[in-house]
C-alpha cells in the first residue's frame, strides 16, 4: 500500500464512488474489505492511523464470550463462536489457538464452569476449537505453575481465539486495497455532502499530513467511526440525540514470568462483576479489564489510579507473586463504543451486540459489536449499503475469503510471524542491507528492517504508528519503546527525506504520548 499512490487516485476520479467508510477501525476496515470484495468502488477514511482507536487496544481474544454466556446472550455466543472458527481459518498466521483456565477456589464452581464450558463447546458446534475439561490441582498448576495454591481445588479447562488486533487492522486495509478499494489514514471527514433533497452524496475530508482539503462523492457513506459516531450523525443532523456510552477498559502488560507456560487464566467474577483476564501475549503477560464509563471519545484514553488498582489486587488473588507498579510493563487504555440503551444499565450490563441504522439522509451507521465479530458486521452493513444505495446486487464472499498475510502453520513463537506470506519481504530487505538485521531494542526482538517495511509498505507514517501498531512495543514494554523513539525517527526520515527538525518534532510528539504508559 502506498497513500501517495492511492491519494492520486482520489485525485483522478471524479465519478462517484459506490461506497465511501468513515473510520479504518475493525468495523470500518471489515466493511472495505467486504463491499471491496463484491467488486464495488470502495474508499475508507481515516483521521488517524489504521486501528488507532478503539481496535488496538483490546484484550486479544477471538472469543465466543463466556461472560455474554452467563448472561444469556446466546444469540450473541453462537454468532462470535461461528466468527470465532471462520478467522482462524481465513487468517492462520495471526490468529491462534488459546487455552484457558479457570481456577476453582470454591467447591460449586468447578462442575459450575465445567458444564457451562461443554455448553460453549456445543454451541461452537463443528468450529470448536478443541473440548473442555477438568483439571485437578496437581494439573492446573502443571499448566500455571504461578497460581496461588492456597484454596486451590482444581481447574476448568477450555479453548478460544488469540491474535494481534492492530496488525489484524492492518491486514484488513490491506486485502480491502488487494480488491481494489483505497483505504486512506490520516485523512479526517469534516463534513457531509448532500443533494437539494438533503441525501447524503459524499464528503469533504482534510489530509492530517498537508493540510489539504478533498470533496468525494459516494453513492452510500457509512458511519463506522467507533466512539465518534455521534460526532458524523451530528454532521448529518444537527439535532442528533447522542446514542454512544464509553466504556474504559485498561490493560496491565507484565513479563511473563508472571504467567509462564502457553495457558492463560479467566477469572470470571471480579468484585465488580466482570469477566478477568491473564493472558500469555508476544512474550509478555497481559492482564485485564475493567469497565468504567467515561464521558467523552479520545483516541489516547488514559488508564484511572483506580482501575490500575482494581487489576493489580485481583491479579494479586490469583497469582502466587503480587505484582506491583514496578512490575508493569506497560498500560493502556480503549474506549468500548457501546449503544446506549433506553434504560440506564451499567456499562458491564450493555449488550456487546452490533447496531445498524440508516438515516433519513441515507447515511449508514454502524456500531458497538466486537472484533471478533467484525465481518458479520460488515456483512450485514453492506447488505443494507447495497439497498440504500441501489447498487447491483452482488453477493458477500468473505466467510471464506483469506486475509492478506495468509499463511499456515507459522511458528508464533517467532515474532515475524505476524506478516505471514509477506515475511519474505523483510527478509529480502535484511538481504540487501544487513545492518536492518539489527534488533530496534535489546529487550524485545522487533527488527530494523521492520520500521523501513512498515513504511514502504503499510503506509506507516510515524513513530507510533511504527511502536504502537506496526511493531507492539509500546504496549510491550514502555521504556523500551520510549528509549527506541530516536532510531525509528531517523530510519523513517531516510525513508521519506525527512530533515533532523523533523526527527526532533517526532521524537519529542512520541515521547510525550509513550510517558502516559509508564507507571514508574
Ligand atoms: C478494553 C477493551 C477490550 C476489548 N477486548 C476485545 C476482545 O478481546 N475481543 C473482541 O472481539 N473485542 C474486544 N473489544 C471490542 C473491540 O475492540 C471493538 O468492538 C472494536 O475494536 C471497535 O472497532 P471500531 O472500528 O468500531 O472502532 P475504532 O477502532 O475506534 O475505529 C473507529 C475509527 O474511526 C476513526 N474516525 C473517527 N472520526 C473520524 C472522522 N471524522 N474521519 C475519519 N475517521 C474518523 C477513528 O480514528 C478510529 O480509527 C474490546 C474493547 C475494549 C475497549
């Protein structure tokens, strides 16, 4: 992907394009791949980079949800489970298989989760990824040997979905552009086009990098702009109800000697009633979450004293070792765009469920739903994209579509694995300069070659897109990243001529991002 390239097609086109997408989230990025791939004009826009909201900052699980399942939400399950097998198949090289374990510390909850978990198996139906079982304390701590023991009767076994969301992001952009749809980052929507009749026709959008200012006609917009929902409808209407509640949730990244060996733990009743996790990632530990609701959308939310607290104490619980602030590697925080129902509930009570909408103006609105869920969302916003916009009907073929990257059987535990069929690239650009062979940073194994890769090919334009998104090591270890910022500046100014002014005003922007995922 090349965004100078694909801005000049922008240029060139003065016909109207079939679909055009707000926002390069998980939503947004599966509906490009999805009306791409049914062979319409496809343009998504995105005011910063692929995924910098709310779709990188998740808790990494591919998952049916075993806490919609204690709530009834069977409906929701069996859709994220079927979802749940079809990724796994369609992009094996970022997504593995996880297993979990929920420890029993009270007599009623081992045949409690044991028989809730053979009813997952069951409704994965003939996607499941492997069957539950129960573990006795000798086997529990076999796979957790860093459980605390005291109390411990036992375990439930089960299996779910893992993999990397940001570069997942990245790999949808990327098959939507491989069909021909231009996804752009760093291209803000400021306003909406509409006709004598008041339809929506188009928008005008803003280049973030030069200031320059785009009108394009579409015959369909879709809203899929996460928390930022309401902030397009307003453009629509200006008396638009606001209809997105935040809800913060905050992850603590630990080494893994917290959590060694493959399995990870679910807690499935915190104090505040939420589902807990543990789990192995990239060769750290990642533990969360919370749910706290917060009043407005931004793209850096910032974890609250009180839930770092929150985690730290009930990761203290079930961890033989407390883990202290000093112990953290990292924090970081996403905003879950929930759809606020007409009764106030809890933020923890609010259905994970997707909402579909269109306007009076035609303009299309989706929200809430999960990542796992992404393509049926998609799916069913196409579907009805279709209708608004008259287009040919042409029928959906992602549920077996491969995702850019394809590739099987890759060694996750080597960390190139998540470029899949495109490894051979980075290793064709370590054969031509072998100086990008060299680590960015000692204490994690992102390579060089990665940030000069990432820039020529994925469109990745700064230090975060490169630390946060490209690579993961700001969310892996902060210091690391924060003491990374210098290199990955100077090898992104070689790559796009850049002058030293330009790698001070990088360094400087990142480093003041990266210091609110510190602790210490
Ligand atoms: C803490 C947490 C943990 C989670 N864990 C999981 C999990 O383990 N598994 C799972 O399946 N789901 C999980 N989720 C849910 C999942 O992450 C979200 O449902 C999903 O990422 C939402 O994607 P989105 O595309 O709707 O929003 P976003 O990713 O926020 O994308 C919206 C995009 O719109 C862009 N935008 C906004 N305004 C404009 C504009 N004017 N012009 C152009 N672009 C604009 C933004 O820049 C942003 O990139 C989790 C969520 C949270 C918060």
């Amino acid at each position: 992907m090349n965004r100078k390239q694909f801005i000049d097609q922008i240029k060139e086109k003065n016909q109207y394009w079939d679909v055009i997408i707000i926002g390069g989230g998980a939503t947004g990025l599966g509906c490009a791949v999805d009306a791409a791939s049914r062979g319409y004009s496809t343009v998504l826009l995105d005011m910063h980079d692929f995924a910098k909201g709310t779709s990188s900052r998740s808790t990494k699980l591919v998952h049916g949800g075993v806490r919609y399942l204690q709530q009834g939400d069977v409906s929701l399950v069996i859709e994220a489970l079927k979802e749940r097998g079809l990724l796994i198949q369609n992009a094996p090289h970022l997504v593995s298989h996880q297993s979990f374990i929920v420890p029993s510390y009270k007599w009623w909850s081992g045949p409690f989760y044991g028989v809730g978990m053979k009813v997952y198996d069951v409704l994965a139906g003939k996607l499941n990824i492997k069957k539950s079982k129960s573990l006795s304390v000798e086997e529990t701590l076999k796979k957790i040997p860093t459980l605390e023991t005291e109390g411990l009767l036992g375990g439930t076994m089960y299996y779910d979905g893992q993999f990397d969301d940001a570069r997942l992001a990245l790999n949808l952009a990327q098959t939507a552009a491989d069909h021909g749809a231009i996804p752009l980052n760093y291209m803000k929507v400021t306003g909406l086009l509409k006709n004598s009749s008041d339809l929506v026709t188009g928008v005008e959008a803003l280049d973030m990098i030069d200031g320059e200012p785009y009108s394009m006609n579409a015959r369909v917009v879709i809203n899929a702009t996460g928390i930022f929902t309401d902030s397009i409808l307003e453009m629509d209407d200006e008396f638009h109800k606001p209809m997105i509640q935040c809800s913060q949730g905050i992850h603590l990244v630990l080494d893994k000697e917290f959590l060694p060996g493959d399995a990870a733990i679910m807690v499935p009743h915190t104090d505040d009633g939420r589902v807990l996790f543990a789990v192995p990632w990239h060769g750290k530990a990642l533990v969360g979450t919370t749910d706290t609701p917060i009043k407005n959308p931004d793209l850096e939310p910032r974890a609250l004293e009180d839930e770092i607290d929150f985690v730290l104490r009930h990761a203290a619980r079930y961890l033989s070792k407390d883990p202290t602030r000093e112990d953290v590697k990292s924090v970081f925080a996403g905003l879950r765009p929930l759809v606020k129902p007409e009764d106030a509930k809890e933020t923890s009570q609010i259905s994970r469920s997707h909402h579909l909408q269109v306007a009076e103006s035609g303009l299309v609105t989706i929200t809430g739903g999960k990542w796992t869920t992404y393509r049926k969302m998609a799916e069913d916003t196409i579907d009805q994209a279709v209708l608004v916009a008259g287009l040919a009907d042409a029928e959906c073929i992602t549920e077996g579509l491969r995702i850019h990257g394809w590739l099987k059987n890759v060694d996750m535990n080597d960390h190139l694995h998540v470029y899949g069929s495109d490894r051979v690239g980075i290793e064709k650009l370590i054969k031509k300069r072998p100086e990008l062979g060299e680590k960015i940073h000692p204490n994690l194994p992102y390579l060089k070659a990665e940030v000069v890769w990432s820039a020529q090919k994925e469109m990745a334009n700064t230090i975060d897109d490169i630390l946060s998104r490209r690579t993961r090591m700001l969310l892996l270890d902060a210091k690391a990243a924060l003491e990374s910022a210098e290199i990955v500046a100077e090898l992104l100014a070689e790559e796009f001529g850049e002058d030293q002014a330009w790698i001070n005003q990088e360094v400087a922007e990142f480093k003041e991002l990266a210091i609110e995922y510190t602790l210490t």
